[in-house]
C-alpha cells in the first residue's frame, strides 16, 4: 500500500485526480497500473478507487513546473478506462484542461495576480500550450461566480481557455488523411466522414448517414448503433494512422473521437428544455469510450468549430457562418466557442468553462509502487 497527496477537482463538465509529478512512480513503467489502481479500474463501478464509473469522472491530470519558456506548467493527462486494464494518453481533455490553472495558482506553481491570472499550460499529450485567464480574489482563486454552463449545476467564476495552433495535436496533421471527406467502407455501406485534428482528433458523419435524427439523447442508442459508431470511429482511427482498425478500441480507444453531426432542428435536450434551430449553427452528439457523450468534450467543441472553417469538410458543408461565434448545441444545452481570425484563417479558438476545487487529502493504493513524495 502506498499514500499517495492528490486533489479532487471539477474542470467544466467533467471531474479528475489531481496529482503532483514528483509524487508519481519513479519508474514510468508503474504509471498505467498505479493509475489503474487509484481510480478503481478494470470495474465497471470503480467500488474499490476514487472514479466515478463514467469516462467523464474517470481522468487524471498529472502537473509539474515547467521547464518551458513558454509555458509555467507542464499537464499530462490520463484517461483511465473503466472496463479494461488501460490508460490512454494520446489526447487531451479540454475540460480538464480548465481545472488546471485554478490547481497550478492554488498549489504555488503560479504566483497569483489579481484580478485575472494568466496561467501557461503546455499539454505534453498533444505538445500543445493551452492560456487559461483564472479569476483571483484576495490571494486566492475565486470560485464563485454568475457563470453558467449546461451539464453542470449552479454557477462559478469563468475560466476562459484559449487554444492556438492547435493543427496536427496528436496525429501531426490537420486532416491526417489529408483529404477533407473520406469515404468509409462500413458494415452499412459507404459513408462520408471527415478527419479533423485539432485539440483532438474527431471523425464526423452526418447522422443522417447512418440512419438518425440527430437530436437522439445518450441513453437512446441501442447497442447495435454503439457497435457501428465503434466501427465507424476504428475506420477512421486506421485511416488516421492511430492503430489498426481490428486493435483500435483497444490501442486508441479515446480518439479518433465518434462525432455525428445535423443541421440546426428544433428538440428537447437532456433537461427537458426545448431548443429552438435559431438558437444553434449545427447539432452535435459525440462518444467517449466507446459510450455516448453526457455533453460535449471541450477539445471536440475545439477541432469542431476548426472543422467548421476548414474548407470542404462536412462540417463546414453543414455550417452558415455567421461572424466568430459557433453554437453547438449538445445533449445537455449549447457551448459557444469564439474565433480569433486572422486573414481570414482560424488563429486561436476560445471556450468558457468553471472549474472547483472539491477535495484535499490523501489515496490509498493497493499496491506498493516506488515514489519520490514531496510530502
């Protein structure tokens, strides 16, 4: 058994470890399995660690000082897989990414500085520097606030990240294929989908495509469309250069992400709220995991509205657009997302989030692991 400092935090609609990079496994051989072990996994209720059995609650993010000019502090993060004995640290989670200047300012790996603190963060998944703009009040990071945002109850402060060049984040390449529509030989047929990294890699599809509305709600999808949007999203995985498609939920199971698309439509979300087609540019339904989306992954919302101004892309087939603001309505509500044009090309794309701080203390693991603890 080894005890381990961590932090328990809310980063915009999703919830992660928090833990210090010198309190990880000295051996990094040891960090797929002592991951494994904090959070509880391979279970699907993850009764023995700290996940929350949903992919959305089953993360880690892992933060140092960084060593890097541009940036103040390192993250990597970790989706940890609730059913099998993995770890995927090919991607990011933007969500996340939102709680990490809030931990880097509250543990003194930032000096704060009021009234807004600007925190660095260089993403070592997707070598990517991300600018968090944190509230600071009286020292300390400030929580409490009038933001809103749909998939999480109440309000907080904002925490505005901005993402730039975020081309090529994981695959080297905006259009890893390097075509804007592929053409997939699928179980249903030929489909169309377009390739897009940028945050994250997603492949999209028009639900129409592959026989849906698009406006469905997560627990709608029967087993057999979970299994064609696995296949679907191993295609593309192949074709994206990430892992055979016979070994892709196994070897990328976080991206490609499966994402369907459709035009604006009037329909009730997740809360039971109607939205009306005039309050959105395009609807959109994303997997992770291999399990439906509860919103909409900030990366995704990233590398869609990119997607959106990348030409000849399905996305941007679908999208009239209409000034540097993207609404993208999700199961939940709709996220905007605002352009930074320059020259008529996307030069920055930033998001809105709320982050807290939820708990302090200590993990138990099972097992015995060689760390360096700072504490």
């Amino acid at each position: 058994m080894t005890r381990i400092p961590v932090t328990v935090m809310r980063g915009g609609t999703s919830k992660g470890v928090f833990i210090n990079h010198e309190e990880m496994p000295v051996n990094k051989s040891d960090w797929e399995p002592f991951l494994l072990d904090i959070m509880g996994s391979p279970d699907q209720r993850q009764i023995d660690g700290l996940g929350g059995a949903n992919s959305l609650t089953s993360k880690i993010a892992i933060i140092k000082k960084s060593d890097l000019k541009e940036a103040d502090v390192d993250y990597t993060f970790a989706q940890v897989s609730i059913s099998e004995s993995l770890v995927d640290f090919k991607g990011n989670c933007g969500n996340i990414s939102s709680a990490v200047g809030p931990y880097a300012i509250e543990q003194g790996l930032v000096q704060a500085v009021e009234p807004v603190t600007k925190v660095r963060i260089y993403n070592t998944n997707t070598k990517k520097v991300i600018v968090a703009e944190v509230e600071v009040e009286n020292g300390k990071v400030k929580t409490e606030g009038s933001c809103m945002i749909p998939g999480v109850p109440g309000t907080g402060s904002p925490i505005y990240l901005s993402f730039e060049n975020g081309e090529g984040a994981v695959t080297g390449k905006l259009l890893p294929t390097g075509n804007a529509i592929d053409l997939l030989q699928t179980s249903i047929g030929t489909i169309k989908a377009s390739i897009v990294d940028v945050g994250n890699p997603l492949v999209f599809v028009k639900a129409a495509d592959i026989g849906l509305k698009g406006a469905e709600l997560p627990h709608e999808y029967t087993d057999k469309q979970l299994k064609l949007f696995e296949e679907i999203r191993s295609i593309a995985a192949e074709k994206a250069g990430l892992a055979p498609q016979d070994k892709a939920t196994k070897l990328s199971p976080a991206v490609p992400k499966m994402t369907i698309i459709s035009p604006p439509m009037d329909h009730r979300d997740g809360t039971g709220r109607e939205k009306a087609a005039s309050q959105m540019d395009v609807l959109i339904r994303m997997m992770s995991m291999q399990k439906p989306h509860q919103t909409l992954a900030i990366t995704g919302a990233i590398c869609t509205t990119a997607a959106i101004y990348t030409k000849g892309t399905l996305p941007s087939e679908m999208v009239q657009l209409k000034g540097n603001t993207v609404r993208l309505a999700h199961p939940m509500g709709i996220m905007e997302t605002s352009v930074d044009l320059k020259d008529g090309q996307v030069n920055g794309i930033k998001v809105v989030r709320t982050a807290r701080l939820i708990f302090e203390g200590f993990v138990y693991t099972k097992h015995t692991y060689d760390v360096c603890l700072s504490s």
